[in-house]
C-alpha cells in the first residue's frame, strides 16, 4: 500500500508571469478550486493521504490553504456559505500535511530528493499538480496504485502527444507488455521530433521506488542545469525496472496558459454546472 505522495510545488511558474509574481501557479483556480487541491484529492483517492509538498519562497498560500481559516470560518459558521468549503474540508479530514522547503530551484528531479526526509524508505507518488488529470472512474494515481501492485517497480504516466510536440516532454521507448503497458527501456528528456524514439510522453504522475532517492545523488545536472528526474529514472529502466501506464481519462497541460483555459472550459460545463 503506498500512503505517500510528493507534490513539488516550488517551481517559478515563469509561462504565468505576471500572474504567478508572487502568486505560487499551483493555487491558480480552475473555475472555484486550486490546482493543487485537484491534485490532493487524487492522491487522498488513491489512499496516498500524507502530502508531502516540496514548496519554496513565496509559497506560504499553499500550505494555508491546507489548514484551518480561523477568522474566515468562524464569520460563516452556520450559514449557508460554509457549504463552499465542503471540498477543502474533506480533505483536510482525511489528509496529513507535511512540508520541506526547496531553497534553489534546480529542477524536478531535485525536488525530488529535496522531498526524501518527507518520504523516508517506501514507495511513494508524485503528482505535478499543473497536470490536471479528470478522469470518471478512479483518478490516475489510483489506477497507477494499482499496477504498482502488480510490478513493484517505477511507473511512469504516458499519453500519446503530436509528433511536433516531443520537444515538451520526457519521452520513452519501450516494449508493450499488454494493451497500455510497457516496459520502459530508454527515456529522453525534450527530444526534437527527429530524435524522438516514440510519440509517449511522461506526464505530471510517477510512481517512485526508493532507491531513486540515491539515484538523483548521483545525477549530474542535465538540460538546463537542472536535475533531471528522466536520468534518474533512466537508471531505473536500465536496471528493468521502469512501466510506462497509457492512463484512462483526461489530462490538462495547466502549466501552459491554453491548456489551463481548455481545463476551465471543461470543468466548468462538466463538473459546476452539473453541481
Ligand atoms: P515546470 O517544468 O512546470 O516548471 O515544473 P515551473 O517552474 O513550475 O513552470 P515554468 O516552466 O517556469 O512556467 C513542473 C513541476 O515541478 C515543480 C513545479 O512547481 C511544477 O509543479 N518544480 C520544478 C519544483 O518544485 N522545483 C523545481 O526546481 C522545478
């Protein structure tokens, strides 16, 4: 059973400037929700109920958000205005909330080691919480639980991207195991369409088995001088021990400002209207 899941949440968020000037992106609503609260519920869903959050300067919003308001819930005790914090207040029943602070940004793979005190020796999640993921049966991290079950080795989400647009994402090469599953082998973090060895790019969930933990200690900085948890997982996949998962549902690439808004669009016809 995994119970831990990272949220690296202390990226600049530079693609929402101005927006994210002293806002951190992962608290930018999609319709009345945060990001990152899209996220947590996908982890508490998949029984990953402590959120061990990576965060960084000016990112104070995040961890509030996952606390009590005093002052605010006490004005709107007994009226019906407490019924828009029902969501917040569910998983603040069912989640632990724990927090470690990234002082440089060097990257996801080292915020992922920035988060091992957090996670200590056990498998765990990481969810990127600018990846919105609406799926309407379990959510990604659930289904992906699941298979962890079966393999006991890293998994990695994929979906099939343009061939213009491997240049954004890790992408991987890999030996189909049965319908959706693969065997990764080799993985390449933004490869030009040329270079690309397949059309499967990693989205904003993993499954993580500690060893990557001493993996990323060894890992020099890559692309952009940053620490690349591709290397670190490239690793892994040498050793046989990286699954690729095709998920079942949507993803929303909310880091980016078009696929944010298609995200907004969607939810707000899908889910608030219906509500
Ligand atoms: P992104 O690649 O989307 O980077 O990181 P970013 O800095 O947030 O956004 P842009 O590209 O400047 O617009 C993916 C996730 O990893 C986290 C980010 O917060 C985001 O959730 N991250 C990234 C860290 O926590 N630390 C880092 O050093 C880098």
């Amino acid at each position: 059973m995994i119970t831990k899941c990272l949220f690296p949440v202390a990226g600049y968020g530079t693609r929402f400037l101005p927006a994210t000037k002293s806002m951190p992106k992962e608290m930018l609503p999609v319709v009345n929700k945060p990001l990152v609260q899209y996220g947590v519920e996908e982890a508490i869903e998949a029984g990953m109920t402590t959120c061990a959050m990576v965060t960084g300067r000016g990112k104070r919003t995040i961890t509030d958000h996952f606390d009590i308001s005093y002052e605010l819930e006490h004005q709107i005790s007994g009226s019906g205005k407490e019924a828009y914090l029902a969501s917040i207040r569910d998983v603040l029943d069912k989640g632990v909330f724990t927090t470690v602070r990234q002082r440089e940004m060097k990257g996801l793979g080292h915020a992922v080691l920035t988060g091992r005190p957090l996670i200590g020796n056990e498998p765990f999640g990481v969810l990127l919480s600018d990846d919105l993921c609406i799926n309407n049966g379990p959510g990604v991290l659930a289904q992906m639980a699941e298979l962890y079950r079966q393999f006991r080795c890293s998994i990695v989400a994929i979906q099939e991207v343009p061939e213009d647009e491997t240049h954004k994402y890790g992408v991987i090469r890999g030996e189909s195991l049965k319908s959706g599953i693969y065997r990764v082998d080799e993985m390449v973090e933004k490869p030009d369409p040329a270079d690309a060895p397949s059309n499967l790019a990693i989205i904003g969930r993993y499954i993580l088995t500690p060893d990557i933990f001493d993996i990323l200690q060894d890992t020099s900085p890559g692309a952009n001088g940053e620490i690349q948890i591709t290397d670190a997982l490239q690793t892994q996949a040498a050793q046989g021990c990286v699954m690729a998962y095709k998920f079942k549902g949507r993803r929303f690439d909310c880091g980016s400002v078009p696929g944010f808004v298609e995200a907004t669009n969607f939810v707000y016809e899908n889910y608030y209207l219906q509500d």
